[in-house]
C-alpha cells in the first residue's frame, strides 16, 4: 500500500501537471470504483484545479467552487500518467481523470478492487475523510508521545492507526522500528523514555529520507514503479535474509493478508516472537529463540570425514554376489557284478 513518502511524491508530481489546468472529463472502467453520488462526474467537467494534498494516505485534487476530488489507492491501486485520452489499460485500469495537459490513470492490480474514487463539495466535504491521525512530520516529540500513549497498543499496532498517525502502514512501520530497535509486539505502555526518543527520531527519519529518495529516483518521470517492497529496505519484505546490520535472519510475523518482519538479534533480544498460524500449530514446540530455531533445522546430511571426525567411517558392507551354479558330472554308473 502506498504510505506517507509515495503519497506525498505523488501529490507533487500530479500538482505539477494539473494545477491550473481544467477537468475535461472522467472515465470510469470499472462501476465499482466510485463510491459516491453527489456530485456526478459530469458536474466537474471544466473545473479548474487548484491544489493537491495528501489525506492520510488519501490523494485530494481540489477543484475550484469548493469541489474535491478523493482517491484512495488501497492496498494494489496505482496512478499512472498518460497523453491527453489516453487509453484506460483493459485489465487493471480503474478510471482515466482526463485534463489540458494529460491523463492521470488509476490501475489496481488486484480483483478484491479496494481503491475508491469519491466526490464531494462544499466546505465540511473532507470531513468524513479525516480519520485524526496526528501528522508526524509536524509534530514534537512531546505529541508524539502524548498520542501513542493514549491508548494501550503494540508498538506496530500503534504506528499504523490512521486514528493515531497519519500516513503510515505495514511497510514503514516495519523500517522504523528496525530503526529504532524496538520491539513490534512491545506495547505502549511499557516504552521508556529514552525509547519514546528513539522511536520519535526514527520515524522522521526513515519518513523523510525515504521521501527524498523518493523525489531524486523519479526527478523529471512521473513516479509509476511505486512498491510496497523497496529493494532499498532493510527488513520489510526481507524474510529469510541476512539482517543489514547483524547478519542474523529476518523474521516474520505472518497475517491474513501481510506479515510483521524484524530482526531478533537487533529488536526483541533474540526471541522469537510467536507467528499466528505457525505457532498455535506447533504449540510447545514453538522455538522462542534464534538458537532454538537453528537446533530444529534438520541436520544437513555429510559424508563421513576421517580428517574432521573423531570417529573412523564404517566400513561399507559388500554386497554378496550370487555365484553362477556349475554344472554337476554325472554319476558313473555301478559296476556290474
């Protein structure tokens, strides 16, 4: 899913080729995609557009007369940027917003087709799309405690409320806590202050870097291989790989849809932290630490070493080779008496 820094780099790209410029029409390819009813597609033909903001991790055109438009990506949706017409592409393409200088295209490349398109007017029309997220670029340490101290959560849980913070999901929550060397599972109320700094520091770190890599990769090109696994990330979507900073194996923590990643050595002190399905399948034999993991693996299968082993090799045991039956003499007969 799109968060904060591909949001904000979208906003800026789509701001530089339609602010100013007139809505000439909207396609729809897909019904579904727009979920509201008021105003109609029709009624914002010839609108000029006047700005473009990030919502969360919603993308807001504002329209002149108090008019918006409000696209949420969701999980698989993306913005791509065409000629004037442009064609909508047949499989994954969602809607076409055509303008003076060219077309914005929304593509999901997904069938449950979660992106939604809504259109609203007047001056409370964002409300219902404000979900109070506090804004964490623009916030001192202090609010940034004060919010996550709010309610009791997991660290994971916590970063990734859009009632909380605003514009983070799974993919960054993932890189800032590997930043901060915490723990996902760890819950709010057990967070100390040093970790509280630490945590504050590391998300406006890993939010504004990520964003400014972001700006450099896609200088003069519309921003369209947008991806939730960066090759640039250190542990989300990383599992099984070596940690970047001390060598051990990324770990997950798998769900339905996605799944939690971190490093047991740098963040939870070498445990484990038990992965839903796996470990109420396993039960007590759910390993809690890397080294009990690592005694599980089944032992790789060696030839017998004289040079490295206390123990001589057994012999191999011939097997017996059946012997080719010789033909018998016949028996003389008695002597006659």
């Amino acid at each position: 899913m799109p968060e904060l820094p591909d949001i904000t780099v979208y906003c800026e790209h789509i701001a530089a080729r339609t602010v100013g410029k007139r809505l000439v029409k909207i396609r729809l390819a897909s019904p579904f995609f727009l979920r509201s009813v008021k105003p109609s597609p029709r009624d914002l033909e010839g609108a000029e557009v006047t700005g473009v903001s990030r919502l969360g991790k919603r993308v807001v055109l504002e329209l002149d007369a108090g008019r918006f438009i409000v696209i949420h990506l969701m999980v698989s949706g993306r913005f791509r940027w065409g000629e004037p017409n442009a064609k909508i592409p047949g499989k994954l393409g969602l809607a076409a917003l055509d303008f003076e200088s060219g077309t914005l295209i929304v593509t999901e490349a997904s069938s449950k087709k979660r992106a939604s398109l809504h259109l609203a007017e007047g001056p409370s029309a964002l409300e219902p799309f404000q979900r109070g997220g506090l804004e964490v670029l623009g916030a001192t340490r202090d609010e940034f405690v004060a919010t996550l101290t709010r309610e009791v959560h997991t660290l994971k849980r916590s970063l990734t409320d859009p009632t909380l913070l605003s514009g983070i999901g799974n993919g960054y929550s993932d890189e800032i806590l590997f930043d901060a060397q915490l723990s996902p599972m760890k819950l709010s109320s057990a967070v100390k202050d040093v970790e509280w700094t630490r945590l504050y520091e590391s998300t406006k770190r890993v939010l504004v870097s990520t964003t400014d890599r972001l700006r450099k990769e896609y200088a003069g090109t519309f921003p369209e291989g947008v991806t939730a696994f960066r090759a640039d990330m250190k542990v989300h979507g990383k599992y099984g790989t070596p940690c970047p900073q001390c060598g051990a194996k990324i770990q997950r923590i798998a769900y339905a849809d996605n799944e939690t990643n971190y490093c047991a050595d740098c963040q939870t002190g070498g445990k484990l932290l038990a992965d839903r399905s796996l470990s109420r399948l396993l039960g007590k034999d759910w390993p809690k630490t890397l080294e009990e993991l690592e005694e599980r693996r089944p032992a790789a299968q060696l030839a017998p070493n004289p040079a490295r082993s206390t123990k001589s090799p057994k012999p191999k045991r011939s097997k017996p080779t059946a012997s080719k039956p010789t033909a018998s003499k016949p028996k003389a007969p008695p002597d006659a008496t």
